[in-house]
C-alpha cells in the first residue's frame, strides 16, 4: 500500500490509502452530510473520533462560516 493507491475489497468496498491511512467515508455527527475520514478500509470499522463538514467544524470551533 502506498499513498494515493486506491484498493478494492472482493465484496467491492474501494478507498484511497493516504499518509494517515486509507481514507473512508463517514457522517457528520452534527448534520449527517457524507465525510471522507481516516479508517481502516473496513467498511465497519469507522473513524472512532467526532467527523465533522467544514461548516460543522467551523461552527463547532466559534469560527464564522
């Protein structure tokens, strides 16, 4: 596995690998809009921290968005 490989699982499950590792699709915890986070590359193990959209975060932080 080398950054930017993308991997494709047999049961068809893609992601790209990047220098934290690959790279999966979540959900903001605030407004549930889709997320690329860093996982495993198994689609059940999910980043285990708080994803959040730009705006999500932006807001979360006290920062204008």
């Amino acid at each position: 596995m080398a950054v930017g490989d993308w991997h494709v699982r047999d049961s068809g499950y893609r992601f790209r690998e990047t220098l934290h590792g690959p790279m999966v699709w979540g959900a903001c915890v605030d407004c549930v809009k889709p997320v690329l986070v860093v996982g495993s590359g198994d689609p059940r193990d999910r980043f285990s921290g708080d994803p959040r959209c730009v705006t999500c975060w932006r807001r979360h932080h006290g920062l204008a968005a």
